[in-house]
C-alpha cells in the first residue's frame, strides 16, 4: 500500500506527521499495526516536497558531525524532516519492535526547478539525512541517485526524452518508471 503525502514534517503545507491531515501517520501506518492490513515493511521514501517546502533543518544537518545540536540526527522535533521521521519510527516500534521498515532516497541530488536557486546537488543535503538515518536506525536504504545517475532539469545532463519534464519520471513514455521499478523491487525483495 503507498501513502501519499506532502511531506512527513510539520514544516510542509501537506504533512505526514499532522494528525489533523486527512493522510497522516496515525491513521495510515500506526492504525494498521496489529489488524489484517498491518504492513509487511514499511518504506520512508524521497523527501523532496520537504526540502522544496521546508530546506532550514535539512540544510542545518551536518553529516560530519550527525550529533550537532543544531540539527541532531536523534531529534524527535515534529516540525523537522529528521525528527518527524524518527517520532514516527518510535511509534511504529513501541506497537510493533519488531516492524521492518527502509529508506530509499531520490533519484536525484539535483535540481534547477524555476523557482528554487539554481545550483548543483540541490538534493544532496536531503539524500545525506536519509543516509543518516537509515544509518541511526540500522535500517537498509536504496540510494536510487548512486543505482541511477538520474538529474534532474535542463544543464544537468537530465536525461529528456526519458523524463520530458525534467522533474517526474512518469512523465516520459514509461523507461525511466520501469527503469526504477525494477531497481526498488531488487532492493525490497532482498530485504523482505
């Protein structure tokens, strides 16, 4: 089952973790624990309307130091992208210790979306947290940007015609969608 969502911090207008949402984490995830529809694994995935939306505590991380107070790898503040994931992943383990869960980080370190200053590995700080968290937790993770070499936007050696619009795989006639299918699928199958 794939919860789609704006983002899993409260710093994003459509967030995971606001229960007031009408797809949130209680009701989508923790509800299901212990019922017939409890999830086999669960998969934290991308993370990029977080960072679009909300990039000062994902910026603020530092990978060399994931213990900084700035931005600390073990926080459980609701409004950040790392503590979001990490409360949400508590709950999850205080219902079920046992629960399998993942990471799999975009496919892309970088960005030149109208809009957003124009630069090289836009997403890398995002990709870095996830790698720290899936590190944290001891959790496996898929890091799609090193299995695809995908970029996105024009300058980037994105790769049109694949992805027409530069930003979404399923844009295109379907190679670059089942291109990731079937990297995600090696990497759930050998986990599940």
């Amino acid at each position: 089952k794939c919860v789609p969502a704006g983002g899993i911090g409260l710093g994003v207008a459509l967030s995971f973790a606001r229960t007031t949402d009408a797809i949130n984490y209680q009701n989508s995830l923790l509800s299901l624990i212990g019922t017939a529809n409890e999830p086999d694994l669960v998969v934290f995935d991308y993370g990029v309307n977080d960072y679009d939306q909300h990039p000062a505590d994902i910026d603020a991380f530092n990978p060399a130091d994931p213990f900084n107070p700035t931005m600390s790898i073990d926080s459980r503040d609701m409004n950040t992208f790392i503590g979001a994931h990490n409360k949400i992943i508590d709950d999850m383990l205080t219902l079920k210790s046992d629960l399998k869960f993942c990471f799999i980080t975009h496919f892309s370190t970088d960005n030149a979306n109208p809009g957003i200053p124009v630069k090289k590995d836009h997403w890398k700080k995002l990709v870095q947290c996830q790698q720290a968290l899936a590190n944290y937790w001891s959790a496996p993770i898929l890091n799609l940007h090193e299995k695809t070499g995908y970029r996105n936007r024009s300058n980037f050696d994105s790769i049109t015609p694949v992805m027409p619009d530069h930003i979404h795989p399923a844009s295109g006639d379907g190679r670059s969608v089942e291109s990731l299918r079937n990297i995600m699928r090696q990497f759930l199958v050998s986990i599940a």
